[in-house]
C-alpha cells in the first residue's frame, strides 16, 4: 500500500477509476440535495474538510521523506496546492477575492484532475488513494463555501481571477526554470497522459494553455451566473 514501486498498474477508466468518480459526484449531489439539513452539521463539515486538506498534503510529503524520493520538485507549487492552501485561509478567515480565485481554479481543473489523474498507482495505494481524496475535497470545499457560507462570484471576476492567475504563473514560471521544475506544468505536460499532453510543445503548448484557462473559467462560472439570476428572480 505504500510501496514505492509496487501497484503502479492503473488504468484509465478502470471499474476503480470509475467507482471512484461517480462516488465523488455522489457526494457533490448528496451535499447539494441535502443542504438545509445538513446546516445543523455545517461546522463537522466545515473541519472535516479542512483536517481532510491538511492530511492530504502533509501525508503526501511525508511519504516521499520517509521512502527518500522528496526533492525540490515536490514542493507544493502546484495549482491542487494553491487551491488547498486558498481553501484553508477561507475556512479560517472569509475572503471575497480569495474565494473568487479558488472558485476558478479549484472547481472544474480539480474534477478534470480526477478525470485524467497524473498518477500511475493503483487501488488501493497510498498515492491512489490521496490523490482522489485531495481532489475530492477541494471542489467539495469549493461547494461548501457556496452552499453554507453563502459566497457568490460576480461576472467580472472572470476576467479578474483569469489575470491574477497569469501574474501568479509568471514567478512559478522563472521559478521552473530555475530550480528545473515543472510546477503548474508550465515547463511541459505531465509525465502522465492527460488532457495536458494534447496540447502541444513550445509557445503552442503555452497559447493552448491560455486558451484553455479561460475557456475553463468560462464553463465554470455558468452555474454561478445561472444561480444568482435565480436567485435574483426570487428576490423580485
């Protein structure tokens, strides 16, 4: 279970890539179905949540110290981390800005995460098993900040929260070249094959990559925009 070589057998859309799947989209239905009664439980979820997001991250390093694969590379610079770690600050202390950020990159790339995983351990290892967890619980806690903290993100914000990443993306960039990194996968695509491998080499793979951000910003935000229109109604 937590070899370092053994169990590297999975498999695209395995019966336990799917179970796994449709267990979390269960979840996210069962979360937004039962809502107003699960309010009298909102704080269990609130820091199940966030004890979840902190084990996920501390354990992942932890296993790489004590199997002596960590290096500079596994710092935790990726977007799963910034959104962890964007979550962790809004659990503790509520922040529009903040929220309109993670709302962005820690809803819909977290789910395409699971989709197409970079991982090539299978159920029941260690890495499978944290790698689904931790993605779960990002857009999880993306929804529980909509559904029981009542945060809403404002159409420009689109646009805001598109730009903010770039600025962030620029240190992370010279970072990668630096330190030979690939954080953000800004230096290339995952070793893994993922949505990421089909977009090419070079300033290609950089232009798809815009592209498809704020493509993804885009599909992201409709259920937002379609939520407050309905709420809006209901108001007038």
């Amino acid at each position: 279970m937590f070899s370092v070589t053994g169990m590297q057998t999975f498999t695209f859309f395995s019966m336990t890539h799917v179970v796994t799947l449709l267990l979390f989209f269960l979840t996210c239905f069962l979360l937004v179905y039962f809502r107003k009664q699960l309010t009298s439980y909102q704080v269990i979820v609130k820091w199940t949540l966030f004890i979840t997001l902190i084990l996920c991250e501390v354990s992942f390093h932890l296993w790489l110290i004590l199997t002596k694969q960590w290096e500079v590379a596994d710092l935790p610079l990726q977007l799963c981390s910034l959104s962890t770690f964007l979550s962790l600050f809004l659990f503790l202390k509520k922040n529009q800005k903040v929220f309109n950020l993670l709302f962005f990159i820690g809803l819909l790339p977290a789910i395409l995460s699971m989709i197409t995983p970079d991982i090539v351990y299978q159920f029941p290892h260690f890495r499978f098993l944290k790698y689904f967890l931790h993605h779960s619980a990002i857009p999880l806690a993306v929804l529980y900040f909509i559904l029981f903290e009542g945060y809403r993100v404002p159409r420009k914000a689109v646009i805001t929260s598109y730009l903010k990443l770039n600025v962030i993306a620029v240190p992370v960039f010279f970072l990668n070249v630096w330190l030979d990194t690939n954080f953000f996968f800004l230096a290339s695509p995952s070793e893994s094959e993922t949505l990421l491998s089909f977009f090419g080499s070079g300033v290609v793979y950089y232009i798809n990559l815009e592209i498809a951000a704020i493509i993804v910003f885009i599909i992201t935000y409709i259920p937002m925009g379609l939520l407050q229109k309905r709420e809006n109604k209901k108001v007038a």
